[in-house]
C-alpha cells in the first residue's frame, strides 16, 4: 500500500500517466476480489466498507425497482404494490436499520425472520415468507456476534427454483448475503452460493480499515445511491481509495495459500479447547449459538449474575481485549439483539461475553484468558450475590 499514499498518488479516474498508474493498481486489485469470489471484473465495485455496500443494496435495489416500475408500467405485472424484502433479525445494523427506514418511509415492507435458539435461520422460513412483491432476500452469511453460519447455498437455490417459475413479466427476486465474517473460513464462491449480491469489508481479512467491496451479478436491478461522478461503473460515485484497496486486493490474495488453510485449522482447534475449558471450569455459563455451526474464530458466552460492561472493563486491565456485543455498538447499553432475537432474556444478554480468535492468538493466551475470566467471573459474582442480598434485605 505504501507507494500509493505518497509517491503514486495519481487519481484512478485521469486519463494522465500517474492516473494510469493508480488505475492499473486499482483494477489488479480488482482482478483479486474478482477470483476470489469467481466473479467477472466488472461485477466487483468497490466501497467503504460492508456497512457502505449493505446500505447500497437495500437502496439502491428499491431505486432500481421503483424507477423500473415508472418507465415500464405496461410490462411490469407489479400492481404497483409496495415491494417486499425479507432479511433476518439478527442481522447488521446497517441492514437492519436501511430496511426499517425503508419500512418507516413506506418504501417496502419488511419481514424479520428469527433465528432458532442455536442461531440458525432456517431455509423453510425464508421460504414461507416470500410474496408475490418480494424483491429482495438479504441473509448474514456469518453472525457478526455469535459467528453461526447460515445456509446460504440452500437458500440460493431455493430462490433460483423460485425465479426459474416466474413469468416474464415478474420481478426477479434478489439474493444478497453480508458475507464479511465468512471470507476468512468459508467457500465465498458465489456461483456455488447462488447469491446475486455479495458485502464484504476488507479489515475481517488483515487488510485496512475503510475499505471493501460488493460483488453485483451482470444484469442486477440496482442504482447508485450517492451522487456524483460515474465511478465504479456509476454504481459508486466518489474517488477511489487507492491505497485502501490496493490493501484489500492483497488481503484478499493470500486467503487461499496453504499457510492460510493450515491456520484456519490451529484457530478451530484453539477456539474448541476456549470454549470446553470455559463451559468446564466456569459454572453457570452458556455458549450462545451452535458450537458446529459455527465461524471457527468465534467463541460467544453469557455468564449468569454477570455484568457485561464491568466484565469487559476487568479484562481489559489484564490486557485481554474482548466485546460484549457487536464492535459497532458497544458503547451502547442495550442489551445485544443478536441474542435476544435467540430468545435471550435482556439480563442474559447483558452478561454476555464475545471471544475471537485471530492467526497470531497462542495456546498460551488461551490458558491466561481462561485464568483471568475465571477469577473476574468469581470477584463479579460475589459482589452481584451481595447487591441482591442487600436488596432482599432491604425489601424485608
């Protein structure tokens, strides 16, 4: 990435030799993503992230739809119902909050399919809710908190037998998944996961923060959402971010070397040892979601009579870096709705601890994590079981 901060500092756009240089960078870059994904070039854009590229394809799929019904109203048998979009409850924010927006200004109606208690959603239910104006079913393809993974390839096919019995004149039903926490673990093919839209941001995979990229099959009804030039094929207007994505080109070519694949397998193993040495020594705890369904870089737990923020702030103090809900919102005090869309009770989410695994975590940290939480678990406890004791008392 160096060079292109300071010394190949031309914009892709120009048509001049240091604007040449930018672009023939940017598109190597692009070329990477594309193989990665076994996508053409051109069905690679690139953004700011996943919370950029989500926001795009809820939007810009409800511009395309409603542009598309005001030029072809005699062709479109749409009824000029009010579009549908099915995503799940325990999504992103960024999708979850661009489809209740949508919702509130009347621009689709919007189902929220739950998750079962192990945090799976299932294909049936995709399948029950779809309408006759649904256009779009947006499914994580890896939860973000509790790192259970979705049966993506089972729901695309549904949706290609779907569209395959669809009159002409129907509106093609879309399929996109918020494939960010999957890049490093899964097959992100998205021919073999039947997806027609595809979210990811280049920092999941070691590469930099404010960057990432949407995949967008050839003949996909969506429209850019923010004016301006006609970069990225006019589905993305701003100046590219050469440097970010030189980054997120590189990240993205190292995740198939057999170094890589060698890792994934040490993270699984490592996780699997955190999560039965915690379950076994520390009483009271629950693992939250699927221990087979499961990213093998991600460990969830709540701890019973625990306080989340207070938990997290005693690790931090032994070094130990963790969360207790999704990075984005930690500074909120509302309980996760990742969990609680499991059915989680609001003081069970709010004891809840989050555990991730990278290729430089060791064994060893492993065992100081598992000492210090043990200790932390107890002080809290204690002080928890004294609160409610003095309460009680007082109510006496």
């Amino acid at each position: 990435m160096l060079p292109y901060f300071s010394e190949k500092y031309g914009n892709a756009m120009s048509l001049h030799e240091f604007g040449n240089e930018a672009n023939k960078a940017l598109e190597k870059a692009r070329k990477s993503a594309a193989d990665f994904f076994g996508a053409d070039k051109e069905e690679i854009i690139f953004t700011s992230g996943a919370t950029e590229s989500n926001n795009l394809v809820v939007k810009g799929v409800l511009r395309a739809y409603y542009d598309n019904i005001r030029s072809n109203l005699p062709k479109i048998s749409s009824n000029l119902r009010v579009p549908h979009i099915i995503t799940t409850a325990f999504e992103h924010h960024c999708v979850l909050d661009a489809c209740k927006a949508a919702q509130k200004e009347n621009l689709a109606e919007v189902t929220f399919i739950k998750p079962n208690k192990e945090g799976i959603i299932f294909t049936e239910d995709v399948k029950k809710a779809i309408k006759p104006n649904t256009i779009l079913v947006s499914v994580m393809y890896v939860n973000n908190e509790i790192g259970t993974v979705q049966p993506i390839a089972e729901i695309g096919k549904l949706i290609k037998n779907y569209n395959s019995k669809l009159p002409i004149t129907n509106y093609k039903l879309l399929f996109h998944t918020d494939a960010t926490q999957a890049i490093n673990y899964f097959n992100c093919n998205v021919n073999k996961l039947g997806v027609d839209l595809l979210s990811m941001s280049a920092h999941k995979i070691y590469g930099p923060k404010g960057v990432g990229a949407l995949y967008i099959r050839k003949g996909t009804a969506i429209k850019q959402v923010m004016d301006g030039g006609g970069q990225e094929g006019g589905k993305r207007a701003g100046t590219h971010n050469v440097p970010g994505i030189v980054g997120l080109g590189t990240a993205i070519s190292m995740i198939n070397d057999q170094g890589t694949k060698n890792k994934k397998n040490e993270i699984l193993k490592l996780r699997n040892y955190l999560i039965d040495k915690i379950l076994k020594e520390i009483p009271k705890t629950r693992l939250n979601g699927s221990k087979i369904k499961r990213s093998p870089n991600n460990a969830n737990f709540s701890f019973q009579n625990v306080e989340g923020e207070s938990l997290l702030i005693m690790l931090d103090a032994e070094g130990i870096a963790a969360s207790t809900g999704s990075a984005c919102s930690s500074g909120s005090l509302s309980p996760s709705h990742v969990l609680l869309s499991l059915g989680m009770k609001a003081e069970e989410a709010h004891g809840s601890l989050r555990l991730t695994l990278g290729k430089n975590t060791t064994k060893k940290e492993i065992e100081y994590t598992i000492s210090k939480l043990k200790n932390i678990i107890e002080k809290l406890r204690k002080v928890s079981g004294n609160v409610l004791g003095d309460y009680y008392q007082a109510k006496k």
